[in-house]
C-alpha cells in the first residue's frame, strides 16, 4: 500500500450507538490517494464499541489502525496519543458520533490544500443535529465561500465550524505535540486544548483558511455530550480560560487580544450568576476556572480598562474588585461554594 496522504483521527468512548455510522462515512470516501483512518479508544467499558470497532480494523486493515487506552485518560490524553502518530501532510477529525455526508469531502479539500500551498485549513459548513430530529446548519451566512487570516482572527472577523468540517495542513502535529499542549493533560488548561478552537487558531497562524458554504456532514448535539452538556456559565468559564491559554501559546505576542476576549466571556458568567435561581449549581471544574481567570484579569489593568464588556463601560478598573466580591459572594449565597 503506498503511503497515506491523509490521516482521520476518531476518538471513541463508549459510542456504541454511532461508532459504526461514523466509520462507514469515513469508510464511503472516494480519493484519488490512500488516507487511513486512526481510531483511538480511551477504554470503553460501557458497551461494545470497541468490539464494533476491532471488527472493523480486522475488516480493513490497510485503512483502519486502532489505538486501544489501558486506562481512561479523558478525552485531551486520548486524542493526542493519535495526533503524536500523525504524519501524514494533511489531517482531519471526526468524532465517534458523528459522521460525514459528502463522500467527495477529503477529496476536495486536499485538491484545495495542494493547489494552495499557502493554506493551512479547509473547511465546509456542517449540518447540527439534535435527539428530536430537528437540524439547521451550523454556521449561518449566505457567503458561499471566503478566506481567512489570523489577522481576521485578531479583529473578530471570522466564523469558525465543527470538528467534522475541518482538514488540516499538518504543519505542527508532524513535529511532535507542542509542550504546552502536551503538558496541559490533567491540568486546569485540560479543556482548552481539546476542541475546535485551539486547533483552528494554532492552524491558521501558519497560513489562511479557506471556508466553503456547502455541508459535509452531521455533527450531534447529544444532551450528554462533552461540550453540549454544559450550561451557559460553565461554557463561557471554559473559553475564559481557553484565551487565557492561547496567549501562553501565543507567549504573549498577542496579549491585549487575548485578555479582552476572556474578559468578556468573565462577564458573561457574571451575567449567568446574576440571572441564575438561588438552587442552580455550577460544576467545580466551571468555579475553579472563573476563579482563576478573574484574578489574572485583576492583574491586567491596562487591557480591561481598553476592552470593558459594553454593559460595563461606566465601571472603572478600581471596581473590578468589587466584581470578584460580588460573584464570591452570590456563589456562596447560593451554597455553590
């Protein structure tokens, strides 16, 4: 078999329900060059994927390599252990839960990414589904295509789509998995190197992406799932550390950016707080990071006074304390902390 030009990397825990659909769509993709599809299962116990899962590797096994965890790791551990083993020039991802509906899909991108050596990202609208059957397209526009820059990244001109509609030029996982991604396994940073959003901006800063308005695909919205298990509060806790992170990433380069962003996600879960019944809980994990994030931004003057949410533009910065006490203070009334 000649070499793959392509890797899709699938991270399986316990979807038995869906892991076969998945597969199949990967499995339907017709390319004029070998791609393989990596799975790698972080120790389901819970049902029969990987047993689903195997007899697909066994089936095809000049396409299908499976990684099988000893232990659960969570899902950042998981994902990297395949990102580590990926070399090949390009690279995508799709969840076990999901599944790609245009068998051309990796087809046209990599006929873009070839003809385009100066992007690094290609990728297409996807088609969100919910557990009552109802659908709509996840990034709303009547632009047919467009193309981005991180420049457009750093001045909010930018939509970004779902895992199932990205492919990557693979220049960062081919020389190994940064330090601080791969030192933020089983830390407070865990989450914000494990979505969309870090793997889109890291990306694009090595060359622009290019948006096509057509869907590729299906992306779940299950009650239980990683990100669409949260509530508002929680959500917006764990992007305010994300562009918290993304500026260590970054060292800083892009720093008054960064802060601003993660101001204002502080702001909106100080809006969930104020709005929140007296009995509404919020996860540890949604605490801890609030907490966290709050108390560098006091340590950023500068920068919060320059990028003050809207609702606060009359708030001065000898105020921002005042905030912290007061969120302090509903999350105790609430018997949350």
């Amino acid at each position: 078999m000649r070499h793959p030009k392509l890797t899709v990397i699938m991270s399986n825990y316990n979807q038995a329900r869906y892991v076969g659909q998945a597969i199949e769509s990967v499995l339907a993709q017709r390319t004029s060059f070998p791609f393989c599809l990596l799975i790698t299962d972080d120790h389901s116990l819970k049902d029969n994927s990987l047993e689903i899962i195997r007899a697909y590797a066994q089936k095809y096994p000049n396409i299908i390599r499976v990684l099988e965890n000893k232990e659960n790791g969570r899902y950042l551990q998981n994902i990297l252990r395949a990102k580590a083993q990926t070399k090949t020039p390009y690279f995508t991802l799709l969840d076990a839960d999901d599944y790609w509906t245009d068998d051309a899909y990796l087809q046209k991108a990599v006929d873009f990414l070839e003809k385009n050596k100066d992007f690094s990202i290609y990728y297409t609208n996807v088609t969100t589904l919910r557990e009552n059957g109802s659908s709509r397209l996840y990034v709303q526009t009547k632009l047919k295509t467009a193309d981005f820059t991180f420049d457009d990244f750093l001045h909010d001109k930018i939509f970004f789509s779902q895992t199932t509609g990205m492919v990557f030029r693979n220049t960062i996982y081919r020389n190994g998995i940064p330090d601080i991604v791969q030192h933020a396994v089983g830390t407070d940073a865990e989450r914000s190197f494990e979505g969309d959003a870090d793997r889109f901006i890291m990306h694009l800063h090595s060359g622009k992406a290019h948006f096509v308005n057509e869907s590729s695909g299906v992306y779940r919205l299950l009650s239980g799932g990683i990100w669409t298990g949260l509530n508002d509060f929680e959500k917006a806790a764990i992007q305010a550390r994300c562009f918290i992170d993304y500026d260590r990433y970054f060292d800083g380069r892009y720093h008054q950016f960064f802060i601003g962003k993660a101001w204002k996600e502080i702001c909106h879960c100080l809006s969930c707080l104020n709005q929140a019944k007296e009995n509404q809980s919020f996860c540890l994990e949604a605490r801890e990071k609030f907490f966290d994030v709050l108390t560098i931004c006091l340590n950023h003057k500068k920068e919060i006074n320059l990028i003050l949410h809207p609702q606060l533009k009359k708030l001065k910065y000898r105020l921002i304390k005042k905030i912290y006490d007061w969120a302090a203070y509903k999350l105790r009334k609430k018997g949350i902390i």
